[in-house]
C-alpha cells in the first residue's frame, strides 16, 4: 500500500507500526498548511456542523418523545395520567447529557486512552452485576435495567462507548501486530466473545451487533488483514445466523420481519402499524401531533419506533432530515479520525472512526427495522428515542468526538492539546 499516496488510517497506521514518523515530512508540513473544513473564522476552534447537526437531533427528538408520548402518558396510571411525564424526564435526561458531554469534553484525549482499560473493566463489571437476581431489573423477559432511585442505568448502553474506547486503545497499541491472528486479532476476539456471552444472558442482541460490529471495524481500521477481517466477517454471520436459528423467539421475530401482514393482529401487529405509519405520512405529513398510530396502535412509539411517528407527523421530509443530519455526523467523524491519523494520532483516530461507525450502525438499524428491511431488534435511535443512558452515552461521544477535533484543530496551529 503507497504511504505517502494515501491518508487512510490504515495506511498511516501501518506507516506508524513500522516505525516511523508515520507520514513524511512534506505531507505534514501540506496539511498544516491547508485551511480547516467547516471552518467559518481563523479563530475558530469547534466543528459547528457536527456541533449543530447533533443539537438539532437532540431538540427535535425533545419534541417527537412529547408528541409521540402524550397519548400513553395521559393514559397510563403509572405517569399519573400527566401528559408531560414522558417529556419532562426526557428534558432531564438530555439536560443530564448535555452535562456530561460538558464534563467530558475537558478530559484529553490521552487521558481517555489511559482510562480506557479501566473502564472497559467497569462496564463489564456492571454487565455481570445486572445480571445477579434480585439487583438487576427485569422486563418483559430482559433483565438490562439497574434500578438507582427514580432513573434506571442501562449498563450495555455504556458498554457501546467503553467498547469503543478499549478497542481503539488496543489497536493503537498493537499496530505492528494488527496483521498476526495470535497476536493481534486473538485476545481482542476473547474478550469480545466474553462480553457477548454476558449481554446474551440479558439478553441484548442489539446491543451485541453493534458492539461486536464496531469493535471488528476498528480492528480493520487499524491494519489487520484484509483476508482475516473477510474471514472474521464470514465467521461473524454465520455466528448470527446460529444464534438466530436456536433461539425461537428470535427465529420468530425474522419470520415475522418476513412476513408481516400474515399476522397483521398478532406477531406482526407492531411492524405493520409502522409501516401504516409511514403510509399515512406521505411527502410531509399529517402534521405535528397528528399522528393516529401513537394513540395506542404502535408499541414503543417514543423509544424504538420514534422515526414511525416522525414519518407520519412529518412525512418523507422530516425523516429525510433525520437521515441527513445523522449522516452529516458520521462524515465529520471519519474526517475527524482522518485528520487525526494524519497528525500521528491513531487512538483518537480510531476513536473517531469507531464513534461514527457506532453512531450511523445504530441509527441504520432502527431506522431499517422502523422501515421494515430488518428485523426488530430492539436499538433506539441515538440522540433522539426516549431513555436516560442512551442519551447520556451518545451526548459524551459526541462530546469525545468533539474534543479529538478540538486538539487536531490545536495541533494545526502548533499549541499543545
């Protein structure tokens, strides 16, 4: 692979593995050179499009949790029959988030990548604690949940931000064995197929796709070969496919995903009202708080099938925009992880990559199965769905991936992160 042609982080990791300066001279002296995209003023030291598009998620996903929630709120007896009880703990939880994010955003990046083993044990820790009886929390069958007062933590949440650490911190460390099986692919596998055991025992098959998926991206991101990654890939969905295949509620869900409206009443009730949902919205919708499908037709209708209802209140524009915004955030983060790899910066590069990876994987999936081209799989849509942990993790790694530019930024003008 040419070095100097190419400014991938494969490229450039490798180039840093085999000891060197990474890129030459020229290259780097080119890129400090060259102005910074999105960049509005000389002075300016924020990516305001990834700044902007995640804010405007996180409002507009304010607005559908209340539009969405207002029927089941005022219905229920456990929110007191109040209409905003699902908004006001929403606010809080993104108020919460917002905070983190602040917090999170001082830490350098070096420090995370210090911390990252550390914390990765931690997350394991909480996934084994909630699965002891009696402390974690078990519904409908799932025990995710550990009750701490008015909130409930949700630790395969913060398993997908953890993971995301750890693998990006093992692969920077590891780069001149990325290409050895034993050496660098096996005690990653490892310890992911440990911590896919236990969030099968939840059980949180989402949550382990995503995790598993990531994690294996930043392996490939970071140099391991392109016959192991094929061959990991093949091993992968044939592991899914066997997990699918002797669980029979799982077995059940893809039959149902197939074949919806052959149980339109039954198994297949929650997939077709979505997809009435959509229907109903057209070009531009019915209108905000309009929607018909909230009104007890659609299960979960402000966590896992929010983008139904956006769809239906909001029509094909509104969910364009919701597609728009999420891809522009997974852009900035693969041009974040870029411009990292080449200032010599694998781990915040790989931190990046691997939180865009996560970011457009989850959202791709909840929006797939919202649409109906997959199968239910039980994944919010990141900033946007109803739920405490979920909004706080993606509020930090939105924050994380906002401090890796800040330092690229402060790299560029020769000041030290």
């Amino acid at each position: 692979m040419r070095i100097a042609g190419s400014t991938g982080p494969r490229a450039v990791s490798r180039a840093i593995a085999h000891g060197g300066a990474g890129l030459p001279a020229m290259v780097r002296q080119k890129l400090r050179a060259s102005p910074l995209p999105h960049q509005q003023t000389r002075g300016a030291e924020l990516d305001t499009t990834l700044l902007w598009s995640a804010l405007t998620l996180l409002l507009l996903g304010l607005v559908m949790v209340y539009s969405a929630s207002i029927a089941t709120a005022e219905g229920s007896r456990f929110t007191g029959h109040q209409q905003g009880y699902f908004l006001v703990r929403h606010a809080v939880f993104v108020g919460v988030g917002l905070a983190a994010a602040l917090a999170a955003f001082q830490v350098p990046v070096r420090v995370w990548q210090q911390w990252s083993p550390w914390i990765f044990i931690f997350g394991v820790v909480l996934l084994v604690v909630v699965l002891i009886p009696f402390v974690g929390r078990e519904v409908n069958g799932a025990r995710r949940w550990l009750p701490l007062g008015p909130v409930n933590l949700q630790p395969s949440e913060l398993m997908k931000l953890f993971a995301v650490l750890y693998a990006a911190d093992y692969t920077s460390r590891k780069l001149a064995d990325m290409r050895s099986l034993l050496r660098g692919f096996a005690p990653m596998a490892a310890v992911m197929v440990f911590v896919g055991a236990l969030l099968l025992r939840e059980p949180d098959f989402g949550a382990l796709v995503v995790i598993v998926v990531v994690s294996a991206g930043i392996l490939f991101l970071g140099g391991m070969r392109a016959r192991l990654f094929v061959g990991l890939v093949a091993v992968l969905v044939a592991s899914f496919v066997v997990l699918i295949w002797v669980s029979p509620y799982r077995l059940q869900r893809l039959l149902n995903f197939l074949h919806p409206w052959d149980d339109a009443f039954g198994k297949g009730y929650q997939l077709t009202h979505a997809l009435i949902a959509f229907g109903r919205g057209e070009w531009f919708g019915v209108g905000l708080g309009a929607s018909v499908e909230k009104l007890f037709y659609l299960p979960e209708a402000h966590t896992d099938f929010l983008l139904a209802v956006i769809a239906e209140e909001l029509g094909f524009a509104g969910v364009f925009t919701v597609v728009t915004l999420f891809a522009l955030i997974v852009h900035r983060a693969f041009a974040i992880g870029r411009r990292a790899v080449m200032l010599e910066r694998p781990f915040a590069a790989l931190v990046a990559q691997g939180i865009g990876l996560w970011i457009g994987l989850q959202g791709f999936i909840n929006m797939g199965v919202n649409m109906g081209l997959l199968p239910t799989k039980g994944l919010t849509l990141p900033l946007m769905s109803f739920g405490g942990s979920g909004i706080a993790v993606n509020c930090v790694a939105i924050a994380i991936l906002m401090r890796v530019d800040f330092e690229n930024r402060a790299l560029m003008r020769g000041v030290p992160a």
